[in-house]
C-alpha cells in the first residue's frame, strides 16, 4: 500500500495529449485507446474534454508541443511582450542568448509599469519550456552577400543537400511554394514613376494596395486559390457579393500575418487531409511565416535566408507573369473607358480581385515547370527557353500600353516593363517595435492586427454589385451567345466555357424548382 501511494504520477506533453486525442478521432475505442497509451478511462475522458484547449494552445503556437503543464505566467503580459519580440527576431535568424532575451524583458517589463519583475534565470527557463524555446545560435547574412562566394555557396550547398532530402519522399504534384507579393491595384500608368521602389510603409498609398498570396506545386498541375489581404473590411462594392474567386481577408495596412498565413495553412491542412495527400510546403522566413501551427499533412521547408531571389520558384517568373497578365487586363479596362468617355479610370477592389484572379488563373503550366526548374528543384528536361518567355508582353500588349500611354500622358520613358513592376518592392509584412509590442499588451489586441477598415476611402466609385436574378443571368448568357454567332474565328474554348456557365446556371435553377415542387407537393399532403 504504501508503495502504490509513493507512485510517480506520469505527466504527458501537449504533443503527447494531442496524439491520445487523434487516435480516438481515428475510430480506435476508448478502451483500446487507453491500453495502447498506458492511461486510465478517466485520463482518457479528460483529455478528450480539454481538447479545445490543447487544439487553441498548438494553433496559436502559444506553447511548445513538449511542454506538460499549461499554467499561465506570473507576469502574463511580460512574457507575451517577450515572446512576441522573440518571434520577430527569430524570424531574422538573429542571434539570441539568454541574456539577450532577460535585458530585453527587464525592458519591456518596465515600459509595461512593472518595477518588481525580476528576470532570473529561473524566469528565464521558465519562459523557454513555456514556449518550447531553444536557444541556438544562427546568423543572418546581409542581402548584398548573396551574389558573392558565401551567397553561392549557400545555394549550391542547399542544392546537393537539403532539397533533395526534402524531395526525396514526394512527388512534383506534392510539392508546393507558397509566396506574397504586393500590388498597387488601382496604380495607373500615368503615376509608374512615382510608385516605382516605394515601400509603402504608410500613407495615402498605402490605401491603395493589396497583398496577394499564391501558391502553386512543381508540376504546374495545381494552382491554389489565391489570398488577397486588403485595407477594408466590408467594402461597398461587396454588397450583394456572397462568392469570390479567391480569399479575401483584411488588416488596417493590408499586410500578411502570422495570423492570416496560418489560417490559410491550416485550410490547406484540412484539405490535403480529406484528399488523404501529404505534401511538402516550401516557404521563405518573412516575419509572418516564423511561427506555425501543428500541421498533420503538410511538411514545411524553409528556404535559405537571403537566397529567395535564385530559389523561390514564385519569384522566378510565376508572379512576374502573373503581373503581367493583370497590369494587361487593367490596360484594356481603362481604354475601354476612355472609348466610352467614362471619368472613371480607376477599379474597385471587386475589379481588381477579379482580375488578379483571372491573370493567376491564366499561368500556364508551362511558366510554371520552367520556373520550378530554373530553381534547381526539379531537373531541367525539356527545358529549352526562358521562364518568363512564354507570358512576355506580345505585340498587341505593346500596342496597347502605347495607345492608353499616348491618351494618359505618360512619359515617354516609361515603358511596359516599369508599370508591371512599380509595386516590387512593397513591403508584405512588417517588424513590431517594442512601443507597439507593449500597447498591444495593454490594448489586449494582436500587436500585428489593427482594426480594418468597413469602408474604402478612396474617393474611387465604388457602386453596390447590382443583384441580379438567375432568369436575368441565364439571359445575359444567351445574348452572350448570340453575340459570339456573329463574330468569327471564336476559339472552342471560348464556346465551352460559356456552356459551362450555362450549365451551372440551368443546375441552379432546376434544382431550386425541383426542391420548391417538393415542398409545394409535402405541404398538400
């Protein structure tokens, strides 16, 4: 007896809670459950009604997955603030010791009102078994280093080493790259000069950008739906709108977070998981992608610092000929407007999502395999021009950046070129200062989210989306088909897809009569 009351009493680890609770999930019983892991029923039940806390606990990356206990710091607020200042150098791969991490909680701890809080190196073990930190030294070349011997080192080596371990186990369809960039959607050609190398940190610009993310795998099979961050939450010209081709998500500076990025990899979590798929994400280290949830089917990969610029496929061409095709369409809507003497020249951000979605949409295949190639990821077969050849402007685009350049007065320097690629250097996500790491604490907020706008402030008209009925809609398909009789050489696919329209529209309204015939017939019973 007194042996048995002497029994260490086992801890188990989040990882370890987390493991018991999918088992279960998996459609294993309770009992057998509870024999595989060495647990009693009642450990078992326990741990099945905790598993919201331990699911938020790993989603918010708020503790490490080895950690046992979940109790709350002392000082709650401080070890946030140092956590969430633990976050942003990390993501720079700057060297952090522990010493290092007690100043600048002694720090924070002050500017937070504390003149008590002592950062022992009891705190400070604390804090690291808290968050399942360990401490290593790593340090981040400067961006001018990337080109010289260390850069090239550093990409050969990442070549005959990590990538081919990373790959061995998966197929060109499962691997992914995953990237943001910014975009001046309603920039027009007239202001190039002006926008070109603005960072876009603040101000009335900043109004007037999106960030886009995109992803695509190494086949070019698989193009994801894209996630747009804008400014405003619920802008006007959303009215009406239930459907969107892509994710729209949105933050008082229209910037990734950790929090939005991790929303989207978990979504995508979720659907390599009903697709029974494991795939490999390659990702860079911003700011916003350097602390992330506990995924089942996604593996990540980071690329190496700085090097992004000769390994990410995405920047390789992928998203330049994706500009491309958008800056192509937005050319076409503005002298539109100006052949229907319109006032109007800039988009809403219903236009403008519409057509970065139709340009993604637009990628061919092709740009992308040669884009994963030119990366060094998959082999160079077949490979016998440039990655971005394919989707250069043509000579009807030159035509036309030439025709709305001479209407809108633009300079003769600028060309087509500079309009694609005025909003390259737009910040994509930002680095928190101690100030707002400290308010954000005090606030109770997210020290990366703000609150969004409800409305756009452009002075842009931005009219309510008309609500049309499905009788209105199948008809505007049938003078679309009328129309294309009387033109020639309309393409096939042309003529598909407008079937298909028709067919979603015709499955739409049969099926709300046929449940509606249900009903009627149910309700004479």
């Amino acid at each position: 007896m007194a042996n048995k009351g002497n029994k260490k009493r086992r801890q188990f680890s989040l990882e370890e809670k987390m493991k018991v609770v999918e088992a279960v999930d998996s459609g294993k019983r309770k009992g057998d459950v509870a024999k595989e892991f060495g647990i009693t029923p009642s450990t078992l039940s326990t741990f099945l009604k905790d598993r919201a806390k331990f699911e938020e606990k790993v989603r918010e990356a708020s503790v490490g997955p080895q950690r046992k206990r979940m109790r709350n710091a002392l000082y709650d607020d401080i070890d946030k603030a140092v956590f969430a200042w633990f976050q942003e150098v990390h993501a720079k791969n700057i060297l952090v010791s522990g010493s290092v991490i007690r100043k600048k909680a002694l720090n924070l701890a002050n500017m937070l009102g504390y003149d008590n809080f002592q950062a022992s190196v009891g705190w400070l073990n604390r804090f690291r078994d808290r968050h399942g930190i360990a401490l290593k030294a790593i340090c981040r070349e400067d961006n001018d280093k990337l080109m010289n011997g260390i850069g090239i080192d550093k990409v050969n080596e990442w070549h005959a080493g990590e990538i081919i371990k990373l790959i061995a186990d998966y197929s060109p369809d499962d691997i992914f790259n995953a990237d943001e960039t910014g975009m001046f959607f309603q920039l027009l050609p007239q202001h190039t000069l002006a926008a070109k190398g603005d960072c876009c940190r603040e101000g009335k610009k900043a109004r007037q950008r999106l960030t886009a993310l995109f992803c695509c795998n190494a086949s070019g099979t698989e193009k994801m739906r894209p996630l747009i961050v804008g400014k405003s939450a619920t802008p006007r010209c959303f009215k009406n709108v239930h459907s969107l081709p892509c994710d729209y998500r949105a933050n008082q500076r229209a910037w990734m977070t950790r929090d939005l990025f991790n929303e989207w990899l978990m979504k995508v979590d979720a659907k390599m998981k009903q697709a029974e798929r494991r795939i490999l994400m390659l990702i860079d280290n911003c700011s916003a992608h350097n602390m992330l949830p506990r995924l089942e089917r996604i593996q990540v990969g980071y690329l190496p610092s700085n090097c992004t610029a000769v390994l990410q496929p995405l920047n390789l061409g992928v998203i330049h000929t994706m500009k491309v095709l958008y800056r192509s369409r937005l050319l076409k809507q503005i002298l539109l407007n100006l052949n229907n003497n319109e006032d109007k020249e800039k988009i809403n951000i219903k236009q403008a999502i519409d057509m970065i979605a139709g340009a993604w949409w637009s990628v061919k295949q092709s740009t992308v395999v040669k884009c994963w190639q030119k990366a060094g990821i998959i082999p160079m077969e077949f490979t016998d021009t440039d990655p971005e050849e394919d989707d250069e402007p043509d000579i009807a685009t030159e035509k036309l950046w030439n025709s709305v350049a001479i209407a809108s007065c633009v300079p003769n320097e600028v060309t087509f070129q500079d309009f694609v690629t005025a909003d390259n250097d737009l910040l994509i996500s930002r680095e928190l200062t101690d100030v707002e790491i400290v308010e954000s604490m005090i606030s109770g907020t997210s020290p990366e989210e703000g609150e969004s706008e409800s409305e756009d402030d452009e002075g842009v008209s931005l009219l309510e989306q008309p609500k049309l009925t499905i009788a209105e809609a199948i008809s505007s398909v049938e003078k679309l088909r009328q129309f294309l009789s009387t033109c020639t050489d309309v393409p096939d696919a042309v003529f598909g897809q407008l079937n298909g329209i028709d067919e979603y529209l015709m499955t739409s309204v049969t099926h709300t009569l046929v449940e509606s015939k249900i009903t009627d017939f149910l309700q004479t019973k």
